[in-house]
C-alpha cells in the first residue's frame, strides 16, 4: 500500500473545516477520518483555533475536539530556529512564520490555508518554499490529479 498523504492545515483551514459542514476544508477532515490522508497541525494551530473558537463560536469546540479525534489529526512541535530564521525572512507575521516553519519540518506533502494575504498571494514566498500550498481546493484537485496518475 502506498503512503498517505501528509497534509498540513493552518488554522484558517481548520477553522473553515470546523464553521462549515460543506466545503474543502471539512473534506479534508473527512478524508483524514477516512485515513486516506494524514492530517497535520501544530500545537500553535491548535492554541489559535480553540482560541478562535472560543471568541467566534464557542458551541463549535465540541466539533474541534471530535474532528481531532475522528481525523487522526498528528500534532507536530514546535520548528527548530534555524528554519523558524529562514522563514521569517520571506513572511514578516511571526505567528505564520511558525505555522510554515512548523509545516516544512514535519514533511508535509502540501500545506492547506485561505490566509491570502501572507501566503497565498505571497509571491516571494511561493519562489522561495518548494513546499506546495494552496486553498483546500487548490489541495483536493492536487490529491485528484495524483489519484489520476496512479501515484496514490
């Protein structure tokens, strides 16, 4: 059997997978519940979604904790300084250098966010990070194209 897919969400990703029962993000979390992917975030994702969560919709803390369970999500620590360094020269937010930092050194296949602003359109950081990134959408025609070539 060939390897899952690793896929890292950043909390606007997981936050959309939470809000809404439809849509890309909450696909990705049904294919981790399926096991077909592996499903990553880090414990800063995690601080920021309950966080979010908390101050948006506090009814939906129950959903979180049993999409973390359900999805198999792995939580990966902290990045080491030395990427954390690399790439706080391409994206100046601290918080998202971390989640990216943290994304690169796990292995990620693919990194899933909606953040337009320090990553999506982010054009520097799309020349310098071979990591591949995009919308959730972006993601699940990346994953279909691979089911399409027999890679997966």
């Amino acid at each position: 059997m060939s390897r899952k897919i690793k896929v890292f969400l950043d909390t606007s990703a997981l936050f959309a997978g939470i809000w809404s029962a439809e849509g890309g993000s909450r696909m990705i979390l049904k294919l981790g519940e399926a096991e077909v992917i592996r499903p990553i975030v880090s414990r800063q994702v995690l601080h920021e979604i309950e966080r979010a969560l908390r101050r948006k919709a506090p009814d939906l803390l129950g959903v979180l904790a049993l999409f973390l369970d359900r999805s198999g999500i792995e939580i990966v620590p902290a990045p080491t300084e030395k990427t954390l360094s690399k790439i706080t020269g391409i994206i100046h937010h601290l918080g998202d250098a971390e989640v990216l930092s943290a994304a690169v050194e796990s292995g990620a296949d693919y990194f899933v966010t909606l953040d337009r602003v320090h990553f999506l359109d982010n054009d520097h950081l799309l020349s310098e990070v071979t990591l591949p990134l995009g919308t959730p959408g972006n993601f699940l025609d990346w994953y279909r194209g691979l089911i399409n070539q027999g890679k997966i």
